[in-house]
C-alpha cells in the first residue's frame, strides 16, 4: 500500500507542474518550448532523463559479473557529447529544426528522410519500452500481484499517467518535470547508500575504503581484446553510443533544441555529459555495498543482476523508508525518460511521417496513438525479455540506431549524393548483416560483439551509402 500512496502523491506533482506549465500551450509549445528553455534546467534534468529506471535497477547489479568496467563506457560518453555539441548542434540550430531528420531530407532526399525517422520510431519505441517495463515490473511484483491486478492494467495505468500531463504542455512541461524528477532521483539514491552504509555499521570513510578494498572496484581492462570489458572497445563504443542515442535522437535532442541559443545549448550538453561518470560511478559504489551486506548477512548472491538492486530495496530488507525512496528513484527515472519518448514519438510522426507538425487535433490523436502503441510494447518486452536491462538496451540501440549512424555519418563527412530511392534497403540490410556476422563470429571463435556492433553496422550503412553513390551516377537513377 505504501508504494501505491508514494505513486500516487508523486503523479499528483507532476500533474500540478503540468497545469501550470501548459496554459495557452500550442503545437510550437508542445515541440519547442517556443524556444525559451533555461539551459541549466535543461541540463539538470536530462540527468534524469538520460539515465532511466534501467540504470537504477541494472547498473548496481553489473558489479557481479563485470565489477566496474562499465565506467569505461561512462568516459567515452564524455567525449561523445563534446562531439554532439560543437558538430551536430551547430547544424541543427543553422537549420532551425525542430525534428533532427529533417536534416536528411535536405541533404540526401525524401526517402532517407523517412528511412531516418523510421528507425528513430522503432528505435525510441523499442527502447523506451524496456526502460518503462522496470517500473511496471517492479509495482507489479511487489505490489499489485498481490491485489490480483493483472500485468496488462499496470502497464494501461502507468501509461495513461503519463499521457495525461504531457497531453498538453509537450516538451516545455517536461523540461520543469524532469528537472524535479532528477532532484528526486539523486535524493533517493544518496539516501539509499546513506542506509546501506548504516546496515553495514561503516562510517562513510570506512564505506569508501571497502569499495575501493573490493575486487569487484575493478574498472580498468587492458590485456583482454576477446573480453566485450576491454578498454577500447567500451571506451570507444560509449562515444558512439552517445552520438547515435543523444545527438542522433530525437528524443534527446528535442529538449537541447529549446534553449535559447547555440550557445547555451552547447553548455547544457557538455554540462550534463561530465555528470556522467560520478553519477554512474555513485551507483556501481552502491552496487560494491549491497554485495558486502549480502556477504555480511549471508544472504545468497542472486544469479541476475537485476536482482542485485531488487534483493534489498524493493524488498523491504532494509526497511520501508527504503522501500519509499526505491520507488521514487525507479519512478522518478522512468517517467523521465518515458514522457520524453512519448513525446518525441508524436512529434517525429507528426512532422517526419505525416508532414503535418500545424495540425494540432492530428497531434492530439498521434499523442494517443503512440501511447497504446507503448503499452503493447512493454507487454511485448515483458513476454520475450531474457537478459540484462541494460545490455537489453544497447542491443536495441547497436541494431536500430546503427542505421542512423550510417546516414548521418555520410551526410557530414561527404558532400556526395546518394540514390535516395534504395537507401530503405540498405539501412535495413547493414543491420541484418550485423546479425548474421555477429552469429558467425560467436560461434567459430571465442570472440563476442559487444557495443562495438553499432559501430560496424553504421560503416556498413555508409559504405552501402557510397556504394549508391556510384550506381546513381552510372546508372542516371535519382
């Protein structure tokens, strides 16, 4: 019953900021804040926004498998997000966009421009789908299961919530919304560890010792190339990652897109892309410390990692002030990142598919759309789901957004044509090539892909790009 009240109150705050932020709200309200963002709002609360409930869940339980390597990926992401703001912000602003595809369409054609968007809705939906499927489980499991309450109805409910106060406002609401639901989510993860640090009767400097005691502190690997944990091979993929998923996203980039100016824009970016590392490494400590209360109190160590973070919040084991800020942190994390699909999804289908970004009783019915659209995703993810969240993610991420890569990568760096009419086949092709490569590879070697598959499935994007370039010219084909 607690975590329903937690729910409950914590809906009717974001309902309240959605009333206020929505009057007289329009269809350049609801897509660009009418340009007026303060940055550093932005900018907090894309912390938020980025980071997800998969992170909470998932990140302190990688320790048990993959100590702290993860961090390794963390650092690439800092300069994938200097890249984001001194190249692909510039052009985006140049262009005055309002949806980032609509760059393809003036630099390769109509067809790539539909191709791009295309993936961006299968991408943001897919993805977005298994952040958003962590909150439902979690209310599901350890609360509406005993009330009998089917999966279904949770995800219906959780889903409606979050229609109801983006209906209206769009993105300038969730600018203010996600900016108290990282200040949320940073509160109840320090409150966490503050209670993890007293069940285990450490003081906070015996707290950072243990950690940095730990064999699982482990962040550096250097001597591995097979290993998906090698250095180079996370460090360099976490740059992509952030260029395909931040700078390549709608959804990200929707609320870059309504600071003020370049400028200020650019400062959010790299303001929030340094937050990275100390966050991610604040919740892998976390991680490092519930492994030690488990030691401590001889409870088995659980064979997911998901599990990890489970076994002594959502639990009750550490009592049911955790339990609380648990469901706050989850909630304050999915929701954040969950309303901002959803309104990237209507927006991009509104502008990019139909063409149509005055109409706004189209955007109202695409809004709806797009929320039944969610809600059978996640059930959908509920049903197939067998791996890590996050590695679940990346996955999506390496095969839908690798496309993206592909075509944005050969419109700035070439000043080539393409033939527009076969680009569909080729961004659906290199991602099944991938596949097939990535099948071959694990079972005649000891070698595994790892976030590096987004990397080879945009070269392959580009160089079927170059390929079309050719055939265009000989062929006289447009």
């Amino acid at each position: 019953m607690i975590i329903i009240i937690t729910i409950t109150a914590y809906f009717c705050i974001l309902l309240l900021v959605s009333k206020l932020t929505s009057r007289h709200a329009n269809n350049e309200t609801f897509y660009r804040a009418n340009r007026r963002s303060p940055w550093y709002l932005v900018a907090f609360g894309m912390i938020g926004a980025s980071i997800s409930g998969v992170t909470f869940v998932s990140v302190p339980g990688m320790v048990i498998r993959t100590d702290m390597t993860y961090l390794q990926t963390c650092l690439g992401f800092i300069l994938g997000y200097v890249a984001v703001a001194f190249i692909l912000l510039p052009v985006y602003y140049r262009m005055n966009l309002t949806t980032i595809y609509t760059y393809l369409k003036d630099r390769l054609g109509q067809r790539s421009y539909k191709t791009g968007a295309a993936f961006f809705l299968l991408s943001k939906m897919a993805g977005a789908a298994v952040r958003f499927y962590v909150v439902c489980m979690i209310l599901q499991r350890f609360v509406l299961d005993g009330y009998g309450v089917p999966f279904p109805v949770t995800v219906i409910i959780m889903v409606t919530l979050i229609w109801l106060y983006t209906r209206q406002g769009g993105i300038k609401t969730l600018v203010w919304t996600d900016t108290i639901q990282t200040l949320c989510m940073l509160t109840a993860l320090t409150l966490i560890i503050y209670k993890v640090i007293g069940a285990l009767d450490l003081s906070a400097g015996q707290a950072v010792r243990t950690i940095m005691e730990d064999s699982h502190s482990r962040i550096f690997v250097f001597d591995d190339w097979m290993t998906k944990q090698n250095f180079w091979k996370q460090f360099i993929s976490g740059i992509f990652i952030v260029i395909v998923m931040t700078g390549l996203d709608q959804d990200m980039m929707q609320k870059n897109l309504t600071c003020k100016t370049l400028h200020e824009a650019q400062k959010d970016m790299c303001t929030y892309g340094l937050a990275f590392v100390p966050v991610n490494f604040i919740f892998l400590s976390l991680g490092v410390l519930l492994l030690s209360l488990a030691q401590k109190q001889g409870t088995g160590i659980p064979g997911t990692p998901d599990e990890l973070m489970l076994l002594f919040t959502a639990s009750g084991a550490l009592g049911i002030t955790v339990v609380v800020l648990f469901t706050i942190g989850v909630m304050a994390a999915s929701f954040s990142s969950a309303d901002s699909a959803l309104t990237a999804l209507t927006t991009s289908f509104c502008i990019d598919i139909c063409g149509r970004g005055d109409d706004e009783k189209l955007r109202k019915r695409v809004h709806i759309g797009m929320a039944v659209c969610f809600m059978f995703f996640i059930l959908f993810f509920g049903l197939v789901n067998s791996t890590s969240l996050i590695d679940a993610v990346y996955i999506i991420c390496s095969y839908t957004y690798g496309p993206l890569l592909g075509l944005f990568a050969y419109g700035l760096l070439t000043h080539q044509a393409v033939s527009d009419r076969i680009v569909p086949y080729i961004a659906i092709g290199s991602p099944l090539l991938c596949f097939l490569l990535s099948t071959i590879a694990s079972s005649l070697s000891d070698y595994t892909f790892g976030y590096e598959l987004l990397m080879l499935n945009g070269i392959l994007t580009f160089t079927g790009l170059w390929i079309s370039r050719r055939w265009k010219r000989t062929s006289g084909c447009r």
